[in-house]
C-alpha cells in the first residue's frame, strides 16, 4: 500500500526541483507532459511507483487527450 501523504510531500519535492531545474513555473498553470513524464520516472526510479500492466493503454489514451 502507498502512503498518499509520503508520495505527495516526494511529488512537491519533484515540482519544485523541476521548477528551479527547467526555470519554469508549474504553480496556477496546467501540468504539462514533460512534467508528469518526469514525475512518474523519479518515482519509478525511486521505487513507489512500479510500472503496471495497464501503462500502454493509458499513454494512447493520454496521447489521444492531448
């Protein structure tokens, strides 16, 4: 089980490193595909978040919204 308010301190860690990192800001604006692309490969990396079966169809589907 993932715990919501440890994996939501390390994304605001992650938002705020891609803020000072690219010298753009992500607060009051939509998130945009670089951004959550990153997210989800730091928290790969990092372990918490592993990779599901249902990732291919989620990134056409994610395509297909975009």
């Amino acid at each position: 089980m993932i715990d919501r308010n440890a994996m939501i301190a390390k994304i605001e860690t992650i938002l705020d490193q891609f803020d000072r990192g690219n010298g753009r800001k992500t607060s009051g604006g939509p998130v945009n595909n670089d951004l959550a692309r990153e997210i989800v490969q730091r928290l790969q990396t990092d372990g918490d978040l592993k990779a599901d079966q249902d990732a291919p169809d989620m990134e056409m589907r994610r395509e297909h919204l975009n």
